[in-house]
C-alpha cells in the first residue's frame, strides 16, 4: 500500500485501544509500506517508512527514529521479525519494555533458532489465549512461561442496538436467528456448520441461517449443498459481502453467531458480535474457548463435529437468551473494550518492568 490514509483507516479496529491508551501515554504508530513520512489522526503520530518487511531486512531508518523517540514501551506485532527484535534492543539498551504480540504466527522450522535467540531480548509475548502459547514454548522459542500474557489484540466501537430496529434494517424475521460471519474457506469450515443446520431446520420454518463473506474460495460448493437440500434452501441466506458499518445492525438482529473455525489467533467477528449481545456458538479452539469463557458466555462444540454442533443447537434455552446476552456486553466491556485493552497492556509493561 502507498496511501497513508488508507492504512490509517484499515489498521483503526486493531489500533482502537491507542486512543484510550494516549490518555495516560504519548503514542507514536510505525508501519512499513510504500510512502515515507508522517501523519496525525485523532491525535496519534504515525511514522511510515519506505521500506518492505522482509525476514533478512533490517530497518535502519525505522530503527534509528524509533531509538530517538527514547520510548518506555515498545510492541511490536507479530513474532515473525526475530532479527529486527534483536537489533532494536541493541539500538534501545536494556531499559526500554519491548512487547511482542501474537498474529496467527507459527514457530518456524529452519530459522527457529533466531526466534529463540530472539527471546533475550523480549520481556513478554501477549496472546489471545493462554493455550496458544504451548507451540512457542514446546519449541524452546519462549523459554520462561510467565512471559506470556493474555491480551486481545484488537476491540471494537460496535455497541448494542435495538434489536426491531436492526431487523427493520437486515430484513430478519422473528423467532431464533442465527449469523455466520466469515471467509467461505476450508478453516472457516462451513459444510459441518450446513450439516448441522439440514437436521435442526426440520420443524423449525421459523429459524434461519444468513451467511455473510467477503472471500469466495468454496461458494460454488457451498451453494451446490444448499441446492441438494430442501430445508436449507428455504432457511440458509447466503448475503455476500457487506460494508464492515453495516455488521453493526447485522450482529444486533441476530441472536446467535456461528463459527465452525479450525484455527484463529483470535476472531474478531467474534468478537464483534459479543460486542453487540450476540450469544456465540463456536467450535472449541483456544481463541474461541477464551472468547465464550470456557461457555459461560456462549456455547462449544469439538471443531469440525456437525453432530456436536447440532446437539449444542437443539439444547439451546432460549429464555436464557436475555441473560447470556447481557453477559456478552458485560465482558466485552470489562476484558475487550478499548479501554480494558489499553489498561491491561499498562499492566502488563509496568509488571515486566519491575522484573
């Protein structure tokens, strides 16, 4: 990307917590890409430099302005840049906090050796889960365990909406509705989710499924299963892709999101939905389990098990409803708002710090 505006605006979700974190600190944003200079945006510099991020590239430039700035915290996200780590803190000394936050990464396999050379010079690792750091600490990559951390990687300005007035905006009918939220892709696994939906559908004309998606890999195949069953034709909408404004009213009519993933370093549709009181029903991966609270907050079935799915969907008490829904808002506010992510990233530096 070449336009500063552009990535300021497609980085705002996962940099919510930075206006709630200015509060208490000065707050400078780096990023790597095809334009060099500076901007401000909602009272946040932001330093881009020309530069690609490659694993044997070392950002002088980009080192030598972070290393003036003389900052008290550094996170960097992503655990991919071991070598760029290593020279940073040999430009900062040992003072300075430097975070690194979990991205969907996997341990490498050949060059595992610099991401374990490169944890001399991290103070701690922020995950969405505690489970996610097992592969990093299994491979010797992480070599002391209370240098991980849970912190969401990103929040959202969703809140909840009256829900007639969403469903006047989507077209939802009544009665229990239900919204996947998600790439049509084999880890997002949607047949196990239609699967489970031919068998729940049967006596329940009143319930639908609406699917929205922004990557097509497997609608083709997707739409032939709806086709090869009745019930599904009638009770699966598929809506496509939608502005990413427009969720907020989709997740507020509807009263249960649905994921079927594999894997996820976090789930921010997921997250999103909780925002605005949406129950979540997922599949049991790390990420999610921590997101539904080990179910309190939502429901868990074993990934890729339509048979789980389905007895979790025929259990449902929906006059519970009410109740899970409002918890949903309750914790997204404690543990998943801006501010709460702002707060505990404070905490967590200030605790590495006095190590």
């Amino acid at each position: 990307m070449s336009n500063p505006e552009a990535v300021i605006e497609k980085h705002r979700q996962p940099n919510l917590y930075a206006n709630e974190l200015k509060k208490e600190a000065d707050v400078v944003m780096v990023k790597h890409l095809r334009f060099n200079g500076e901007r401000v945006a909602n009272g946040i510099r932001y330093r881009f430099f020309e530069r690609s991020n490659r694993f044997w590239n070392l950002p002088g430039p980009t080192l030598r302005f972070i290393a003036a700035e003389k900052p008290d915290l550094v996170l960097v996200r992503g655990f991919i840049f071991p070598l760029q780590v290593m020279a940073l803190r040999r430009k900062l000394g040992p003072a300075p906090v430097i975070l690194l936050q979990h991205q969907a990464d996997h341990p490498f396999r050949r060059k595992k050796i610099i991401q374990q050379l490169a944890d001399r010079s991290v103070n701690g690792y922020l995950f969405s889960a505690k489970d996610m750091a097992a592969p990093w600490l299994s491979a010797g990559i992480i070599r002391d365990p209370n240098k991980c951390f849970l912190c969401p990687p990103a929040s959202s300005q969703f809140d909840v909406k009256d829900k007639s007035e969403s469903r006047a905006k989507t077209g939802m009918g009544d009665g229990k509705q239900f919204l996947w939220v998600g790439r049509l892709n084999v880890n997002k696994d949607p047949f196990t989710v239609l699967e489970a939906f031919e068998k729940y559908f049967e006596g329940r004309a009143d319930e639908k499924l609406y699917m929205i998606f922004q990557e097509f890999d497997l609608l083709e195949a997707v739409q032939q299963r709806i086709r090869q069953h009745p019930l599904l034709s009638k009770q699966v909408l598929l809506i496509g892709k939608k502005d990413h404004a427009a969720l907020e009213d989709w997740y507020n009519s509807a009263d249960y999101y649905i994921s079927a993933s594999h894997y996820e370093s976090f789930g921010f549709a997921p997250m999103e939905a909780i925002a605005c009181g949406c129950v979540p029903i997922m599949s049991n991966i790390p990420a999610s389990i921590q997101l539904v609270q080990q179910g309190k907050l939502g429901y868990l079935f074993e990934k890729g098990n339509s048979v789980g799915l389905y007895r979790v969907l025929c259990s449902l008490d929906h006059t519970d409803h009410p109740v899970r829904s409002a918890a949903c808002r309750d914790f997204f506010s404690k543990e998943l708002s801006p501010a709460a992510i702002a707060s505990r990233l404070l905490q967590i530096a200030g605790s590495v710090k006095t190590k």
